[in-house]
C-alpha cells in the first residue's frame, strides 16, 4: 500500500546565517591569509544549509495538498525537498579521483549518484587500505556536492599521518535519508607529497 511507504521532508535554507563562509571570514577581521582552522570553520558552514529532516508529512487536505508556513529571512532561500524511500539502496559511486592541494589537502571528487533523496556522501579514509581500517573523513555529515577537500592537518595540528605513511587511501560511500548506503566506492590512493 502506498501510504506504508516511509516519506520524509528535508529543509534546506541559506541565507545570511545558513550556508554563510563570508560572515565568518568578516567576524574574524578579513584575513588576507586565513589560518587553517579559520579555512575549516568556512568550509563546514559553506554546505551547512540543511536545517532539519522530518519524519513526518503534514495532513493532507482533501484534494492530496500539503499546506504549510515557512519563515524566509531576506535575502534567502528555502528548499522543502519531499523524499519517499526508494526500494533499492543507492548505486555505487563511481570514478574517484584524488588530487593533492596543499601539502595537508586532498581534493576528493567523483561522479554524482542518481538518488532523488541523497542525505550525504561519506568519505572514508584509510593509511593502508585494508577494509577494517576506513574511518569517518567528513564528520559534519550533508554533504551533497560531488567534491571534499579533506585536510590531514585538523584545528593546526597535524594528523598522525605525514612521516608515517607515504600514501593514503580514500573510498566514497552515497546515503540516503533513510540510512541506506551504496557499496564502498573503490579504493583509490594518493602519494603524500
């Protein structure tokens, strides 16, 4: 039966305090060269737009109509993305690449899923590329977009992993909504530089 199907809205909103890097570079006194940390701070809050996941949809009216209010700061944006579960977990991410930015970055990119209701991308990341050893890269969690720049250096301390190992191994994993995964992309490796 159809109504047995589990549904979901999410809400995503950018305005000035949603999905804001600029502000945070004005509060910390435009830097020409920001530190590190100030960098991190603007890249989680450049994808940080989405504000809530509910379970439940509103009561419909009679003619199958959902109604329902939204307060909209100005100048901004809202998006209500109306999601029901998809029967099969999602595809498998394809075609990894890896790109060394700086000496502590690494620029992740890969090819977009086709999932209608794509809750986030996990990156996972590894120093030996056996399968027990992947953990989290992108802790923030929302992350939509088909790129991540994980950086080995966290808070301006660096992660116990340049002089130790010479080459790192990333794998990408699609979620949707409903905490269904796509396999592990492949393993792909970089050389640190």
């Amino acid at each position: 039966m159809e109504n047995d199907i589990p549904r979901l809205i999410a809400l995503y909103q950018m305005d000035s305090s949603h999905g804001n890097p600029y502000q945070s570079w004005v509060d910390a006194g435009k830097p020409v060269y920001p530190k590190r940390s100030l960098l991190q701070k603007m890249r989680s809050q450049q994808d940080n737009t989405r504000q809530g996941v509910f379970r439940k949809w509103p009561a419909a009216d009679v003619g199958g109509s959902i109604n329902s209010s939204l307060d909209v700061s100005l100048p901004g944006v809202s998006l209500l993305h109306l999601c029901q579960k998809a029967s099969a977990k999602p595809p498998k991410v394809e075609n990894v690449r890896l790109h060394n930015v700086t000496r502590d970055e690494i620029l992740i990119m890969w090819d977009s899923v086709p999932v209608r209701c794509l809750s986030t991308y996990n990156i996972l990341f590894s120093t030996d590329g056996s399968q027990e050893k992947y953990t989290l890269a992108n802790t923030d969690g929302g992350l939509i977009f088909s790129a991540y720049i994980h950086s080995l250096k966290m808070n301006d301390v660096v992660l116990p992993v340049r002089g130790r190992y010479s080459t790192v191994f990333y794998q990408v994993v699609a979620e949707d909504y409903f905490g269904q995964q796509s396999e592990p992309s492949a393993p792909v490796s970089i050389p640190l530089s």
